[in-house]
C-alpha cells in the first residue's frame, strides 16, 4: 500500500498552501538548481554580449520563474484533471501570470533602461524555459522521494487499478512532453552554428536588405537594423542570438557579411 500511496504522490496534482508552497520552495535539490540556472543566465549577461540580456535582467526574470513558474503549471495541470467551477478562467490566470513572467516584466525592464529587444525571440526561448523549469520543481518532496517515484512510475505495480494504469499513461506523456520542450530548445544551439555559418557565407556583395531578408526569412531567421542603418544582424530566435550574421550595408547594398559566435 506505501508503494502505491507514493506513486499517486507522484502523478496526481494537488494544489498547495501558500505556506506549503514556499516551503517547497526551499527544498535543498530545488535552490541548487535554481543556482545552477542563475549561473547560467549570469554567464550569458556577461559574456554574450546580447542587447536584451543584462543581469538585471537575469535576476528579475530567473527570480519570478522560480517563484511562480510552479504554481502556474500546478494550477494549469489541477485544473485540466479536476475540471471544477470557473477551471478555465483559474488556466487564463496561470497562462497570464506566465505571460508577465515571460514577455510583461522584459518589455517594462528594457524600456526603462532603454536597451534595444529582442522580443519575439525572448519570447520564444523564455516561454519554453519557463514551462520546463515549472515542471521540474512541480514535484512536491525531497529529491529521494522524486527519484524513488519516478522509478516506481515506470515498473508495474501489483494491486494497481485500471485509474492508476490510465495516470501512468498521462505521466508518460508528460515526461515526453518535457523532453520534446528541452529538444525544442537544445537543438538550435546544437545545430545552429554550422547553419547560420553556411547561410552567411552564401550571401553575395551587392544585395539589398529586402533581398537578405527574403532569404533569411525561409530559414527561420530573423534580421534586425541597428541604430545606424548601416550595419543589421541575422539571427535564429530560438537560440536567443547566439550564432549571428553580422552584415555591412553601403547605400543599402551589401558589403560584407561575417559569421560571429556569442560563445
């Protein structure tokens, strides 16, 4: 019976108090990888040298992720399982809380500093990032607990009903789900290098914005005008303006096209 309560623990969603919620918070396993998480965000302000990510940036936006990123999902999963009154209107407000998360404080941020954004792209790489963080601190337990689970999860469980059958199936396709997000976002920064290095080498003196841009567009890419018109970026959204196209116009011709890496 112990086996079984445990791995309902592990595939139901039960909405928390605000106490119990900040307590799980503070689970040893969940600081660490929200410090792992920060360092990484840390190291791209200083060294990626992006418009639109900065340190402030970093630690308001890592900050509420961690914060509200769990909630959001937990209230979004409870609500799709449990169906009670008003469920749709509890989702919006999850989905909107997200969208402040995600895209409200970066444009609030960036137009007070006054920093050029990136916003479809943030938006893009932020959103999935968000989802993912909020379903790996979902769990509520120690990290024992979650690893003790997960593999109960997937062994059969003698005296288990046909429910619990059905919520293993749901849990699968969760963990599939989690893993096609961190696909999503893995492979532009595994792939992205040697395609954005390719297409900036086909391009040819002489070309125009408008022309660059119709061959950019097809392959996802995104080309933005600096401040003086003379010198635009390509970039892929998804790898948040990591591999970049750094292209020279004169008299809105192209003269020259370079292939940077933000690494």
């Amino acid at each position: 019976m112990m086996k079984v309560a445990n791995l309902r623990k592990s595939v139901t969603v039960e909405l928390l108090s605000l106490r119990e919620y900040l307590a799980e918070l503070c689970r040893p396993w969940k600081l660490f990888s929200l410090a792992v998480g920060m360092a990484w965000l840390l190291y791209g302000a200083y060294n990626y040298g992006i418009s639109d990510w900065d340190v402030g940036i970093s630690l308001i936006m890592g900050g509420l992720t961690y914060l509200c990123a769990p909630r959001s999902v937990r209230i979004i999963l409870y609500h799709l399982q449990y169906r009670p009154r008003f469920w749709v209107l509890w989702i919006i407000s999850a989905l909107l809380v997200a969208w402040f998360v995600v895209d409200g404080v970066y444009v609030f941020y960036h137009t007070a500093m006054g920093n050029q954004m990136l916003r479809i792209e943030n938006f893009y790489a932020s959103s999935a990032l968000y989802f993912l963080a909020g379903a790996i601190w979902l769990y509520s337990g120690s990290l024992r607990d979650l690893v003790s689970n997960l593999r109960a999860l997937f062994r059969n469980q003698p005296g288990v009903g046909q429910s619990m059958s059905r919520r293993k199936i749901v849990s699968r396709i969760l963990v599939i789900i989690l893993l096609g997000v961190f696909s999503y976002i893995a492979w532009p920064f595994i792939v992205g290098g040697s395609r954005m290095e390719s297409f900036c080498n086909s391009l040819t003196n002489g070309l125009s914005f408008k022309e660059v841009e119709k061959l950019a567009t097809p392959k996802g890419y995104r080309m933005t005008r600096l401040s003086n018109d003379q010198q635009s970026l390509v970039h892929e959204p998804r790898s948040m303006g990591r591999f970049l196209c750094v292209l020279k116009f004169r008299d809105d011709r192209l003269i020259s096209a370079k292939y940077e890496n933000n690494d």
